[in-house]
C-alpha cells in the first residue's frame, strides 16, 4: 500500500514540478499556437468557415510524397509536434540531471523513478494537447464568432472533396488529438530510451531524424506518421492506415519501450 502511494505521490511532484518548470517554455508555445489560429482563422471569414475547419487546416500535414516539385513541408506540423516533444524532453533531462539522485536516495526504490516519469509521459502528452485544442478552438471560434463545430459550407466543399470516405468535423477531430497524443507520447518514449545509452542532446537529434522521416517515406510503420492526418484513411484507403491500427501500434511500442526501459534502468547508473 505504501509504495503504491509513493508511487503516486512521486507521479504528482513530476506533475506540478515540470509545470512549474516549464510555465514560461508553455506560455511561449501557446502564444506562438495563438498567433497561428489566428493566421488561419482569418480567411475562412469569407468563406463561411468555423472551428473544425481550423483545425484541419493548422494541424494537417501534406500527404504522401509523390514528386520532389511542388512538395511542401508541414511547417506547422514540423512546429507543433517537435516543440511538444521538446517540452517533454526538456524537462526529463533537466529533472535527471538536477533531481535523481536526491529523489532515488529518498524513496530507495530506482524502479519508482523510471516507473513515474512514463506514467507521467502518458499524462503529460494528453494535458498539453488537450490545451492545444482548447486555445485553437477557441481562438478561433471567438475570432469567428461561431463556436459550432457542425459542417461548414467550407467543410463541405473543399475539406470532405479531398476525404476518401465521408467524414464529420468531430471525427476529424478526435483523429487529429489522438494522432498527435499517440505520435508524441512514442516518440518522447523513445527519446527517454535513448538517453540511457547517448547523451540528450543526440538522443533528441535522433528522434527528430526518426520523426522526419514521416514527411518523405510512406511507411504506415514509424512512430510519427500516425499524427499526419492526410496519410490516414480518412484521406487515403491505399496505405490502410486507420486510426485503429495506430491506436494498437502506439500503445504496443509504449509498452515495449517502456519495458525495455525499466529493464535498462535497473542495470545502469542514474540518467545522464
């Protein structure tokens, strides 16, 4: 009973402390978000647009690389999903390199450290995109002056003649959140694997050449692909990529890597 307390215990300090940590990182994030909504949202003034149009248009990517020319790169997804990833990073190394040792002296259990920080990965990842989508919506929808996420005539006539099977603004949605959650909380994962073998800063290099390689390769099997929304069956039923399967990929390579992590942990030293 007592560990498991601890346990919790240690997840909440990880919790509050790299809030507290991290405040001013977060405000940065959420102004740059903010300005970007409001890049988006403009326009669609004019063309009857609302919220979930928004969405779509801020947090897709490009779609499968077909030519060289004409190809763009998702700069807003590029944004989005490495500056969370950033965020997390940010505070797992700055928390081993300052924290560790005092917090493994005080609870004598190792496991209880490197158990709480993938806990906290988890929850961490779902609090900053669940505030990522409340400031785009409603940045948007007050710019708008509609807080409906129904079917707009621009939704209509350009968003669903590019889907592949008939689609709704929720299920767009829920998609792009769980897409980006499930992306990010694999590759912050792999990083925290990383780092104990390399040190932080090429750790974080490596995720980033991994998770770019999403923009070129249509490969429905790495981490990063699974937050582009343009590749996944709803816009695309060639390459089978369903937000099923990337539900069950995610969380089956979150649970080996988490595994593999606590095995490495227990044997080595305290993170670099």
């Amino acid at each position: 009973m007592m560990r498991g307390y601890f346990h919790f215990k240690l997840f909440l300090r990880d919790l509050t402390y790299s809030h507290s940590y991290g405040k001013y990182k977060y405000f940065i994030f959420y102004c740059i978000v903010i300005i970007l909504t409001a890049a988006k949202t403009l326009p669609l003034k004019e063309l009857d647009g609302n919220s979930a149009d928004v969405f779509f248009l801020l947090l897709k990517d490009v779609g499968y690389f077909i030519q060289s020319s004409g190809y763009e790169i998702p700069v807003n997804w590029i944004f989005i999903q490495f500056f969370i990833l950033f965020l997390i990073s940010d505070f797992l190394v700055h928390d081993s390199e300052t924290n560790s040792s005092y917090l493994i002296l005080r609870i004598k259990r190792r496991e209880q450290y490197i158990l709480s920080k993938l806990i906290w990965i988890v929850i961490q990842n779902i609090l900053v995109y669940s505030g990522l989508f409340i400031v785009i919506y409603m940045i948007s929808a007050l710019l708008l002056g509609d807080f409906s996420l129904e079917a707009s005539s621009y939704f209509q006539n350009t968003i669903q003649s590019q889907a592949a099977i008939l689609i709704n603004p929720i299920q767009l949605i829920l998609h792009l959140f769980f897409g980006y959650v499930l992306t990010s909380i694999v590759l912050s994962g792999i990083f925290l694997l990383f780092t104990q073998f390399f040190a932080s800063t090429v750790s974080f290099c490596f995720v980033l050449i991994l998770g770019s390689l999403s923009i070129f390769i249509d490969w429905k099997w790495l981490p990063a692909i699974h937050s582009m929304i343009l590749k996944s069956n709803l816009f695309d039923l060639e390459h089978h990529l369903s937000l099923t399967f990337s539900f069950v990929y995610s969380v089956f390579v979150y649970i080996l890597l988490a595994f593999v992590i606590f095995s490495v942990y227990r044997k080595t030293d305290i993170l670099k």
